[in-house]
C-alpha cells in the first residue's frame, strides 16, 4: 500500500507539511516494499484548484492514504471521490508519522479541516 504524506523537504528526516494542496512535496512511501520516494508538488503556487490538483497528482501516484496536517474541502472531495483515505492532524517528522501510522495511531478524516484556500499566500 502506498501512502503519500504532505512534506516540507525530501527526506524521511522533513517535517510534515500542514498544507496538503499547497505543500512543497508528497513523500510518498510503499509499506510493503518499504521503499521512499518525493514527489515536487507542482500545485504549489497555483492560483487556484491547488486542493483538486494535488489530489490528482497523488491518485495518480497509486496513494490509498494520505497524511497531512490539514485539508481543505476542494482536496477532501477529490481524494475522497478516488478512495483515498486521508488523515490529519499529523505533525511530525515524516518518518514519524510513518512509524505511527503503521503502529496504527491515526483514525481517518471524515471531513475538511480548514476553510477554502487555506496556505495561500
């Protein structure tokens, strides 16, 4: 299963991005290869539609769940639309949400966190 979690960097050691459509990178990590990869967020610095964007980019990349700080209701929408699970409220290192979500310590996200265009600028 793949999980990609909004991150500031691109390392395990990168703190966890509390904006899911606006993030820097989705590292994205297989658990049962164990394999880590990043991803540039090119829905970064969009002018709008960051939310949907980012969400398409991480469907696209095979995700089933998501780890974030925070999501919007544009993002909520489309990740939910393509079965993606999505958990909030993680603030913490990468590698640390990993360890946690694998130990099962978070619970699913039933709806948006924060308003529209949270993040921007």
């Amino acid at each position: 299963m793949k999980i990609a979690i909004s991150s500031m960097g691109t390392s395990k050691e990168s703190q966890v991005d509390q904006r899911f459509g606006r993030c820097m990178y989705f590292a994205i990590y297989d658990t049962e290869n164990k394999e880590f990869t990043t991803i540039a967020n090119e829905a970064q610095s969009a002018a709008g539609g960051a939310g949907i964007q980012s969400a398409q980019t991480v469907s696209n990349s095979g995700v089933q769940i998501v780890l974030t700080g925070n999501v919007g209701p544009n993002a909520h929408q489309a990740l939910s639309a393509a079965n993606i699970t999505v958990i909030t409220g993680v603030n913490v290192k990468v590698s640390e949400a990993i360890e946690k979500y694998e130990r099962g310590e978070y619970s699913p996200t039933e709806k948006p966190t924060v308003q529209p265009h949270f993040g921007m600028d």
